[in-house]
C-alpha cells in the first residue's frame, strides 16, 4: 500500500508541471446576437454650403395665349326651303375673315335648354335615330345653317329662350412645323 501514496505524489507533480505553450488553436464559432444597445445622442450640424452659381436665363416664350372671339347667343329664325325641303338660316360674323377661315377655326353650338340650365351641342349635329341634322358652313363674314327640322329659336312654356346659337373663332397664329 504504500506504493499509492507515491503514485499519487508523482501523478501530482506531473500534473502541476507546466510546459511550453502550443499555438492557438481555431476560433470557436460565433457566438449568439446581443440585445439591441441605447441609441447614441444626435450629431452636431455640419455646415451649410455655398450657394451654387445661377443659371442662365432662358429665352422669353411666345404669348400662349390664343386670339379667340365668340359671340353672344344668338336668337336664329329658319325659313322652310321649297326647292330642297329643307329649312334655312344665317347669321353675321363680321369677325369671322378669309384669314380665319383659311388659318384659324371656326366652331358653333346650339343650346337646345335655356341660358340657366345649358344644354349644349357642338355643329354639325345629327340623330341617328330620327335623321334629324343641323350644319353650319362658314363664309367670309356668315355663317349658313341647314337642317332638316325648323330649328329656330324659341321661348319655352316659362318664357324663356332655348335654340340659341353661339360662334366661336380662333385665329391661326403659328403655322405647324
């Protein structure tokens, strides 16, 4: 029995000898995320800037504006056309040039309610259901209508006008490229 008590003397003072250090070995893998750190306080301002140079101004635009005239709505009175079966009217245009004509446009309307409570079509107009049409052909300083139902100008059951006309010229400024 006495060989273990040597045994034990000599197993410790092996293990309490310490030799070289060997190199280090691999990293370890990483490890889990951290909880989420304090936001830091807000950084100072830098500086401002120079302000850039100013460009140059552009060229000065033509006016957009378009030339356009209209009229007042009109009272027109048809007359029944014999020879074509049609009925007939005209109104002066004194505005309305070879010019426009040639360069510009000319439109017309028809309000078939009153002033307060507009109802308007654009000329020419026709129904497909009934076959009723209204034209307008403009000349130098007219305008003719056509149509197949008498289309003048009337007052309603309260007195006040329907059937009214209006012109609307606009003059050709710039020719298309």
């Amino acid at each position: 029995m006495s060989s273990i008590p040597a045994l034990l003397v000599l197993c410790l003072a092996v293990a309490s000898c310490s030799g070289e250090d060997g190199s280090p070995g691999p990293a370890g893998p990483q490890g889990a995320q951290g909880p989420k750190g304090d936001t830091g306080a807000t950084g100072a301002n830098g500086t401002t800037g120079t302000n850039g140079t100013n460009g140059t101004n552009g060229e000065d635009a033509t006016n957009g504006a378009a030339s356009v005239i209209y009229s007042n709505w009109l009272n027109v009175t048809f007359t029944h056309d014999a020879a074509s079966n049609t009925y007939v009217a005209g109104i002066a245009a004194p505005e309305l040039s070879s010019d426009i004509l040639l360069k510009g446009d000319v439109r017309v309307y028809l309000n078939v309610d009153t002033g307060a409570s507009p109802a308007v079509l654009t000329l020419p107009y026709t129904d497909p259901k009934t076959g009723t049409y209204l034209q307008a052909t403009a000349l130098d300083g007219v305008i003719e209508f056509t149509s197949s139902v008498d289309a003048s100008t009337k007052l309603n059951s309260a007195n006040v006008f329907v059937n009214q006309y209006r012109y609307v010229l606009i003059k050709g400024t710039t020719l298309a490229k």
